[in-house]
C-alpha cells in the first residue's frame, strides 16, 4: 500500500451518491480527489452523475457490497424525499410538493 502523502488526492467513496454533491462539494472547496468508487441504485441518478463527473466505478447497490475500493474518505447522502410524501405543517399533513413559501413545517427538533 502506498502511503499517501498532502500533495495526493483524496480517494473517495461516495454511497448513495445520488449525483455527486460530496464530489462537487469537494471540487468548490479546491480539494485535491478522485472518486474510486460509487454506490448508487436509481440509473437515473447515475445518469445524472455520470453526465456531471464523467465515468465512474459504480458499485452497484450498497446491501450486495462485500468491500469497499481503498479509500481515504467515504461519505454518504440519505434519499430526497419525493413529492408525494406529507409532512406536518401549521395547516395539517400537506403533500411536500405542495408546500409553499412561509409555510411552517414541523422539524426533527420538535418545532416550525
């Protein structure tokens, strides 16, 4: 194994990588890194990532992965919520796509 040294990118794993924010993150923050590996099941994500970042190695879903790529960070993104999905609001349960601007929405903190 090569030990890596400050001049080397970092390697990143990126699960769930819908497509490819930790990357993009990583590229405005001017920080070297190569991705040398992805675990994403929605190809239309992965058509999206593929189009922004190029060709990558796609793990394929993440509960068949044995091992991951070697690699110096992994980083990982839950799903986005879908449209039709109700969350609780100051009006009552509201379909997400629906709400609005100046809408209060109940948070995980117990608040609107």
């Amino acid at each position: 194994m090569k030990v890596p040294t400050p001049e080397d990118p970092l390697r990143v794993v990126e699960l769930f990588s819908g497509i490819g924010a930790q990357a993009m993150a990583l590229k405005r923050l001017g920080i070297p890194y190569e991705v040398v590996g992805t675990s994403e099941i929605d190809k239309h994500a992965i058509a999206s990532y593929e189009a922004i970042h190029g060709q990558v190695n796609q793990l394929g879903d993440i509960t068949k992965l044995e091992y991951l790529p070697e690699c110096d960070l992994v980083t990982y993104s839950f799903a986005c919520l879908t449209g039709d999905v109700k969350v609780l609001t100051a009006k009552g349960w509201v379909c997400i796509r629906d709400v609005e601007v100046g809408d209060c929405v109940y948070s995980h903190d117990g608040g609107y």
